[in-house]
C-alpha cells in the first residue's frame, strides 16, 4: 500500500490519457484486506453514531418540551446534532472513498468540495460545544449564584448561534486560503493540509490546543470544588444530626454528570491530539499513508462515540431513555390495539356490502 503516498505522476504509464492514469485506485482494490476492514470499522461508526445521538437527541427534545432536567441539555442537544450530521452524513463518504476510490470524486468535484466544506466546520462545532459544556459545568457548579443570570433562555440560545457561526468562518479561509481535495493519505475529501501551514497551526494550535486547555481548566476547577464541596459535608455530618438530603442528593447529580462529561473530554483527546499532532508536523507529506488514515479515522470515531459514552457513563440518562422508550411502546401497542379492534368491523361491513 505504500505506492498510494507517491506522487500521481508516478503512476503515469505512458497511456495517452494521463487523466484517467493519474487516480489513486480505491483502498478496497489495492488491499483487499485492509480495505475490508476499514469499511466494516466505518460502517459500523455510521450505525453507533446515527443510533445514539439521536437517542440523545430524542431523549433531551423531550425534557426540554417538558421544562425538566433543562440544565446543560441545549448544549447537549447542540452536541449530538453536530456529532450526527458528522457520522451520519460525513462518514458515509469515506467509505466510498474506499471503494470509488479518487476518480469519483474527481468526476463529482463538486460533491468533494461539499463534504470536505461541511465536514470540517462540523468538527468545529462539536469542538466549540464541548468547551460550553465544560463552562456551563464550570459555571454551575462553582459560580452557581451566576447561573441563572448568565444562562436565559436568550443567552443560550445566542450562545448556540455563536457556535454555529464561528464553526463556519473558521471553514471559511479554505476557499481563498488553503482549498478543499481529495486527500489520497487519508482516502477522504478533506481540506489541503500541504496548501497553508499557517492555517494547519491556526486549526490546530488555536482551535484544537485551546478547545482542550478551556476544558480543561473548567474541569480542574470543578473538581477542586467538589473535593472541598466533599469534606464540608463530612464535617456537617459529624457535627449535626441532620443534613439537607435534597441539596445533596442534587450535588451528587451534578458530580456524576460532571464525571461522565469528564470521559467525553479524555475520549475527545484522545482521538483529536494524534490528528493534530501528525498534520502540523507533516506539512511536507512525508509521513507514511497508514499513519494518516489511522489518525484520521481515529478522529471521526469521536463524533459516533461522544454521546454514545455519556449514555454509558451517566444512569440517570439511561433511566430517562428507558422511561421515553417504555411510554414510545405504550403508544405503539394502543395504536395496534386499536387495529385489532377496527380490523373486524372493516371486514364485517366489508362482507355486508
């Protein structure tokens, strides 16, 4: 697979239609195997992804519509909207990558631009929402008397546009910067990483680096909160009879909420710093083809397992999806009991004419 990092031209053998010579064959052709794989992983990032952000999706429509657990679930719900656009509409691109291979997307240039223009100011967003969630969290748990004040209903909503449009303007520069390709290293259509090594260090260093240096901050400061939070209540404890069991029982809510947030951030270093790392270190491209298209796979597994987490690591989440599910298959098996009360009558009258 090493021939698929080498120049086009070496791949010119004398035919008189050098357009038609100068293509990266598909992943799936030039090895089988590691093609397999790769879109079998893919496959099943689209199915994890598209299922549980819109579970989250669902379940967090209905607690707002029902004005319950509010708190934090606006930027949630901005959280798994940007993740599912990503594994839903994105990832399904790279697996006919995969198996179309460069020529497709050449003869569809314009489909590349598409994907490439949207996918990158959705990674974006999701970056941008996970640093307001970590300040929300900031914000309720150690400033809490600010809370109210700073987060309305309009502030937050202003704050969900904001995101949005800055995913945007910073997707901006790659139409007159940099410009959107086929990247034949990572088998996907992407912005050119080799185009501007000032806008690689701008998404990286700027975007990337302080996205992870606000979060975490935020979640550094909570937990020294919650461990000083923590030996209070053992000291009221011991020296009074009685303690305010629902404040506590709220507080130790918001410390599980905030540990599972806390998986989202590790999970989201994970996948995102080795993709920083090798694109702002190899702005020549001499890096191999196999190290390019596991970074980068490893990135787009953030958006099909970012929600996916917080539904593993957070019970009452859990809980609250088993209920809407329950009162969903309530509805489903009135309504078929109804057909089966009406499916009779429409024979019946049915036979009588």
């Amino acid at each position: 697979m090493a021939h698929l990092g080498l120049n086009s031209t070496s791949l010119n053998l004398g035919d008189s239609q050098p357009s038609l010579t100068n293509f990266t064959p598909p992943l799936i052709e030039t090895n089988p195997v590691s093609g397999a794989l790769y879109v079998g992983y893919v496959a099943i990032l689209v199915v994890v992804g598209v299922v549980s952000n819109s579970v989250i999706i669902g379940v967090l429509a209905y607690d707002i519509r029902k004005k319950c657990n509010k708190i934090g679930s606006e930027f949630l719900m901005n959280l798994a909207i940007s993740d599912l656009c990503v594994s839903g509409l994105m990832n399904p691109f790279m697996i006919v990558a995969a198996t179309h291979g460069e020529e497709f997307f050449t003869v569809h240039r314009w489909l590349c631009t598409t994907v490439a223009a949207a996918c990158l100011p959705l990674c974006f967003a999701s970056f941008f929402t996970i640093a307001c969630i970590a300040v929300n969290r900031y914000i309720y748990t150690c400033k809490n008397h600010f809370y109210r004040t700073v987060y309305t209903s309009w502030s937050t909503k202003a704050i969900m546009l904001g995101i949005w449009l800055m995913a945007a303007i910073c997707g901006m520069p790659n139409f007159f910067w940099g410009g959107y390709t086929f990247d034949k290293k990572k088998c996907v259509c992407t912005w050119d990483r080799t185009a501007n090594l000032a806008y690689n260090i701008l998404v990286v260093n700027a975007l990337l680096g302080l996205t992870l240096v606000v979060i975490g901050v935020c979640y550094y400061k909570i937990f020294s909160k919650i461990r000083t939070a923590k030996r209070n209540v053992a000291q009221h404890a011991r020296t009074h009879a009685s303690t305010d069991i629902h404040g506590t029982s709220n507080f130790l809510k918001s410390i599980k909420l905030v540990r599972s947030l806390i998986v989202v951030y590790l999970v989201f270093a994970v996948c995102w710093i080795p993709y920083g790392v090798v694109v702002t270190l190899d702005f020549e491209d001499q890096m191999p083809f196999h190290l390019h298209m596991t970074v980068n796979v490893l990135a787009h597994t953030h958006a099909s397992v970012n929600c996916a987490i917080f539904f593993i690591t957070n019970r009452p989440f859990r809980n609250r999806c088993q209920v809407l599910f329950q009162k969903l298959g309530a509805q489903f098996k009135k309504v078929d009991d109804e057909d089966e009360h009406q499916q009779p009558l429409q024979l019946e009258s049915l036979f009588s004419a």
